[in-house]
C-alpha cells in the first residue's frame, strides 16, 4: 500500500509539473489568462489518480503558477471546481466523455461563478464589476481546449493499452 501511494504522489508531481511549464503556453482571453494545459492534467488526474489528487494537484500547481507570476487568482477556481467535478464522474461512472463534460462543467460554470466572490475578495472592487460576465466565457474556450487535447491523449492510450496498465499499477 505504501509503494502505490508513493506512485501516486510521485505522478501527482509530474501532472503538477506538466501543468506549471503547460501554462507557459497561456493565452488571453477577456480578463483571464487560458491555459489549456491545466485542464489536460485535471482530466489525466480524474482518470489515472482519482478526485483528491486531481484537486491537490490544480491548486498545487495553480499556486506555484501564481508565485512565478504565470498565473492569476482565477487559476484556483478556474481549475479546483474542474478537477474535483471531472474526478468524481470519472469515479462513478468510468466513462470518458462524462469526465471530459465533468471537467468543462465545473471549470467553466462552477468556476467561472467562483471567480466573482474572488475576484471581489482579493482583486478588489474594479475586477469584481465585471468577474460575474466575463469569466464563463474564457473558463469554457480554455477548458474545451484542455477536454479536446486529453480527449485525444486519453483514448490514444486506452487504444494502446497503456491507460489501463497505469490504472492496474497504481491501484495495486
């Protein structure tokens, strides 16, 4: 039991490096920085480690995003809310195309609703007139990116067998 939590953290380390270095290739939307990058690695996180990882690892990684000054505050809604939406419905229901909706669900509406309160708690007043509008809309372009990129990564390594071989190992 121990070796298989040591996979899991050492793995949950990789995702959350993939997804600091991943925000590299960020764009703007509106008044969100997109990266599409993150919700890949919630999606991977749901189907190889489960939803606790997948959260620790998106606010892991959107913490260490916001410290190299490669992020903003709307990292963490942006991409906790995905990540524990798309790791439960990986959870209940085994089924990829339900995870990836999982993941755009939470990102773009839960998260997108988060960003209000935070954007009014820690960015002030001004950020906070037009969270409430304008972050659904840049959560949703990046996290379809994310959900179309893993989609493919996803069943090219179920096809290959690879997907279910991490699942066994991990879960011994």
């Amino acid at each position: 039991m121990k070796k298989t939590n040591t996979k899991k953290l050492a793995i949950a380390g990789v995702y959350c490096a993939v997804a600091v270095v991943g925000s590299l290739f960020s764009f703007p939307v509106l008044g969100s920085k997109c990266a599409p990058v993150q919700h890949m690695v919630n999606i991977l996180c749901a189907v190889t480690l489960g939803p606790f990882y997948g959260v620790a690892v998106a606010f892991a990684a959107s913490l260490i995003r916001n410290l190299l000054g490669l992020g903003s505050l709307m990292a963490f809604p942006g991409s906790m809310f995905g990540a524990l939406l798309c790791g439960i419905a990986y959870n209940k229901t085994k089924n990829i195309p339900v995870t990836l909706i999982g993941e755009v669900f939470g990102t773009a509406i839960l998260g997108g609703l988060c960003a209000y309160p935070v954007a009014i708690f820690l960015m002030g007043k001004n950020a906070a007139e037009l969270a409430f509008y304008i972050y659904i809309i840049p959560f949703l372009i990046s996290t379809a990116g994310g959900a179309i990129i893993s989609a493919v990564l996803i069943f090219s390594l179920k096809k290959s067998g690879i997907l279910q071989n991490m699942q066994e190992s991990l879960n011994k």
